[in-house]
C-alpha cells in the first residue's frame, strides 16, 4: 500500500491555514427568512464541507434547532443578525456536543446577550472568540506538524509493503486520542456549568441527550 503522507501533510495544512470565520460585519443587519438564512450560511461555510453534497444548514435543522431551545423562534418567520451567530456556534458545536450540553452552554449566552440591554452584546462575545481561535492556528500547525513526526518514527520494523499503512494508523490514532481526551474534558466542564446553573423555573422540557442534525 502506497501513501504519499509528505502530500497529505502538507494538504492538512494548508486546509488549516485557510480555516476563517464568518466576520460579523459580513452578516447582513436586516432579518432573514429561512430560506435566505440556508443560502447565506451554505455560501459562507462552504469550505467547511468534508464532500460537495454536505448540506450546511437546512430548514429542518433549524426547526429542530428551536423545537430544543438551542435557537430562539424567529419574529414574523424572520431571523436576526443574532440568530445567525447563535446558529455558527451550533454548527461548530454540534459535531462533538450533544443538543442538551449545546442547550446548557448557550442558554447563558441566549438569556443575557440575544437581544439584551447588556453593554456587552452577542457580536462581541462571537468576535472576542473567534478572533482568539484564529490566533491558536500557527500553534495548531506546530501540534500537527510533531504529532505526524512521532507516528513517522512507528512502525519502522514492519513489512514494507504495510509499514505506511501503520505509520498512518499511528497518525490517526494520535489525533483522535486528542480528539477524546478533549471532549471528555469538555463534557466535564458542561456537566459542572449544569450543576450551578439553577433550574428552569418555567419547567422548560429538557431536550434528548442526543447530537444535532
């Protein structure tokens, strides 16, 4: 088995150099209805797809997404400037998180900050974060760039004709390892925020521990 791992690298990473973020300033300030929402955030994120055919965001998400109190409902079937940064965190989230640790997490950020009287509004909180990950991305680089040279130094006893195969495995098993010990600290996090936060007086009902379409 042939694999070319210095060009897969290399792919990788100039992937992550690309990665950006949908800058507020580029979201429209008039409200949207459902339709001009899909198209919107399809156009925007659509080098996040993993193949052409992915659908970024389609109406049944975001009715489920309101159905589980991860959205607010939209006013005269519009959707609002802060609507749709609710909705990227939810993409970004909904890969690893399921819709109640979701729900836990923004409902914060939903009760104080989605159309509040705060100094602090939901543009500065998306801009503070995203403007921050997109600082870590020559670290994510470096990170990469030595765990792909540890799993190189695997394997080197093996048959040649598997030994790519398993220094690719090696790779692979390295980046999910992070993968897991980061959500699991993750999860832990969410399930000490859902400890302190009080219970909903209005005995909203709680949405299935299950992830997001």
């Amino acid at each position: 088995m042939t694999i070319d791992t210095k060009d897969m690298i290399n792919s990788i990473l100039e992937s992550v150099s690309r990665i950006d973020y949908i800058k507020p300033e580029d979201i429209p300030d008039i409200a949207l209805y459902m339709d001009q929402v899909t198209t919107f955030m399809d156009a925007q994120l659509e080098s996040t797809k993993r193949y052409p055919e992915d659908k970024i965001l389609t109406k049944t998400m975001i009715n489920n997404y309101a159905k589980n109190n991860l959205l607010p409902s939209p006013e005269k079937k519009k959707y609002s400037k802060e609507h749709l940064l609710l909705l990227i965190f939810i993409y970004y989230f909904k890969n690893i998180l399921s819709i109640n640790d979701i729900q836990t997490l923004l409902s914060p950020i939903t009760e104080h900050y989605f159309h509040g009287e705060e100094d602090l509004h939901l543009a500065d909180i998306y801009n503070e974060v995203f403007g921050m990950e997109a600082g870590q991305i020559e670290y994510l680089k470096k990170d990469l760039l030595k765990r792909y040279h540890v799993a190189q130094d695997t394997f080197q006893e093996a048959p040649e004709e598997s030994r790519e195969f398993l220094k690719l495995f090696s790779f692979i098993c390295l980046l999910s390892f992070d993968v897991y010990v980061k959500k699991m600290l993750i999860e832990h996090l969410i399930d000490d925020l859902k400890a302190k936060t009080p219970e909903d007086p209005k005995g909203k009902k709680k949405p299935k521990n299950e992830r997001p379409a």
